[in-house]
C-alpha cells in the first residue's frame, strides 16, 4: 500500500459489484462467482469451476472524487505445463464509462493445468498485491473497475483518497448472456475489449456475462440459474463447444436444447431471447471433434480430429447444430414471439476470417473481439433487431 495519501478503506461487498451470480466469503476477501453455488456443487469438470470463477464482466462500481484509487486482491492464475505462462491480466478502470486507466496485479496463487484433456492441475498459493490507479479526474464522478477475465479474483480492500459511495442505479436494461470461451474473452487484451463487454457498451445495457470456456455445453444448472438471474434481456449463443468437446450426438442435442430454452421460459416467459449459433470456424463446420491442441514449440493452434463421414450417424458439427438450431427456433417461435435466431456467421464469416484470421483457428484476435460486437450491436441492438428499444 502507498503511503502518500490519508486512505480512506471501504469494504468490497455485494452493494459495489455489479454483473456476478454469488460471492464467496473467504479468509481474506470476497471471491466473485458468475454461477451461484447449487450450480457450483454440480459443476463435473475443473475447466468450467476454474472458468466460472473467473471473472469476465464482473466489476466494481461506485462513486467518488478520489484522483488515487488502490484494490488488494489476490489472482489466481492459470498456466499450462509446457506453454509460455500468460501476461498478467489487465484491471480496466472506467470513468464515466470512459476507460481512463489500466493496472495489473503480479503474484498470486498460480493454477497449473497439468494435462489440457483432463484438465488435472496443480495449485501454488501466492501472496497478494496492489492494483492501483492514479491522476484520476477531479470532482465527483462513476467510477468501475472492470476485474481481469481471465483470472480468479480474490477481492481484498478498495483504498481511495476521498469517500466512495455505492454508485447510483444506471437505470439500464440487463442483458445475460452466456457463451463458449469466445464469449467469456479468449484473445482479448483486457476486460472491457471482450465482445459482450464492447456489444453492451454499445447498446447502453449492464452486461451478466455468463461466458464459459470450453463450458457452454447445455448444463441444465446453468440454464436455472439464468431462468433465476433477473433479465431484461436474453441470448443464449450455442456449438462450438458442444462440437469440439465432442459431448453429444444429435439425438440428445436436439431434446437438449429444447429443455435448456423450457427452463429459461419459467422464468422469463416473455423476455427477449436470441439463440446464437457458432461463429465462423473452419477446421469445425464440417469435422466433428474432439479438438486437439497442435503446439510447435511457439505458436498454440487446434484441429478437429474427428471423421466427418460420421455425420451420416449423428457427430455434430458446426453447420448440423446451425441447421437444427434455426429449426428448433422457427418451430418454437410459433408460440414464443419473443424468441429469435441469430447465424453466428453474421456477426463473423468468411469475409471477417478473412480481414481478420482466428489465430489458434478457434478465437478471434482483438480485431476480432471487435468486430463481432460491431455486428451484434447492429444485428441485436440495432434498428428492427431483437433487442432494439421499442419507441412510440
């Protein structure tokens, strides 16, 4: 902690954080969950616990006139034996919506995944450190700090140089949102670049990012807890992941969905809801999975390693799942006029792969990240999109 100031210490508690499902009290803090604990319980694997404590969209809001703001946490973050262990991830601070000012956090616990089909791992404890911000704007103002996406975030003590007070309803429609691992912000650079982040910027709306990756799989526990999660607004992006995991085969995927979208209806039986199919990704429309990581040495890229000639008897691919889900949709929407369909390659095909490649032939750069919320802004939130404000 700095010591030039007379610190002022709030508690980090549920009144200042905004887009989470639950907290964790801990020795030190208050862990962040994007899944509330009876989904937690029955989580199957490491990969979706690790990646629903992460906390992509999760931040703090509140206002004040301090030009110095310091957070203690503690990260954990996550490496793979045998690959180049990760930058550390970015804390984006907002002023008024506006990003003013950027941090990061060395140190920490280090989750080490010893086998990436498996997802086994190893966990080295670490101390806490500082995030910490200065020569903000005078006078009073909004301020967020956007927590990194990637990275498990023990929240420990806010310091300021002047009063914080819990930040004043913004008045905006929630949009939930869950998704695969693109979702979630794989390849982008810090919190607020990741594509429902920039998306809800754009549409003026208080992101619940319940993108998980390599976990956006149909769980029933997660289509409770959003059937529980109050929303405005509603979309359920959908393939990827179910194809390159491999998990299903048409005949339960089909039943599968339909049960995932009953659930949310009990709870949100007439809100908006847009079904999204997978993005563009050439080495899945055609080839089933399982995907299998191809490292050379420096560059991390994946293949589908399944046979498409099985598709005759049921493995899914990326435009078998795009067919069924426009159809389920077409089908459902008879009954459900607030239920649509959005193809994933409208907001990035062969145009976007091409001005902006998937580097590891999965997840888009920052360009990417981009250009994705640039189309959901302008097929979702735009003029005669499912989510567009209704006026007159």
């Amino acid at each position: 902690m700095s010591t030039e100031h007379d610190w002022i210490t709030t508690p980090v508690t549920v009144d200042i954080l905004r887009g989470f499902l639950d907290v964790e009290a801990t020795a030190h803090g208050l862990l962040p969950h994007r899944l509330p604990a009876r989904a937690r319980r029955q989580i199957p694997d490491n990969q979706l616990a690790l990646a629903e404590a992460q906390p992509s969209g999760v931040r703090l809001a509140f206002r004040t006139r301090a030009t110095t703001v310091e957070l203690d946490t503690r990260p954990t973050k996550r490496v793979y034996r045998g690959f180049p262990a990760p930058a550390d991830g970015v804390y984006d601070l907002l002023v008024d919506g506006r990003l003013t000012a950027q941090a990061t956090v060395a140190g920490g616990n280090v989750h080490t995944i010893t086998d990436m089909f498996t997802q086994s791992a190893e966990l080295t404890e670490g101390p806490a450190a500082t995030a910490r911000f200065t020569g903000l704007p005078a006078g009073d103002k909004d301020v967020e700090i956007w927590l990194p996406h990637t990275e498990i975030t023990e929240l420990i003590a806010l310091r300021t140089d002047a009063p914080v007070e819990r930040a004043p309803e913004s008045g905006r429609r929630v949009w939930l949102h869950h998704g695969s691992s693109i979702s979630h912000g794989s390849n982008a650079t810090h919190p607020t670049a990741i594509w429902p982040a920039l998306a809800a910027a754009q549409g003026e709306v208080e992101l619940v990012n319940l993108g998980f990756g390599g976990s956006a799989l149909l769980d029933p526990f997660t289509a409770r807890a959003m059937r529980d999660t109050p929303a405005d607004l509603i979309s359920l992006k959908i393939g990827i992941n179910v194809v390159n995991s491999d998990a299903m085969r048409l005949r339960a995927f089909v039943p599968a969905v339909h049960g995932f979208l009953d659930t949310l209806r009990e709870g949100h039986p007439t809100t908006p809801l847009l079904v999204v199919s997978a993005l563009l990704c050439p080495v899945q429309e055609d080839t089933p999975g399982p995907l299998a990581p191809d490292f050379d040495g420096r560059t991390l890229r994946f293949k589908a390693t399944g046979d498409p000639a099985e598709r005759a008897a049921g493995r899914l691919t990326l435009n078998v799942i795009r067919a069924e889900l426009a159809r389920i949709v077409e089908q459902r929407a008879a009954d459900d006029p607030n239920l649509h369909y959005l193809d994933g390659r409208d907001l990035y095909g062969e145009q976007d792969y091409a001005e902006f490649p998937l580097p590891d032939e999965v997840h888009p750069d920052q360009a990417g990240h981009r250009r994705i919320a640039e189309s959901f802004g302008r097929l979702a939130f735009g003029s005669g999109g499912p989510f567009t404000v209704e006026t007159g």
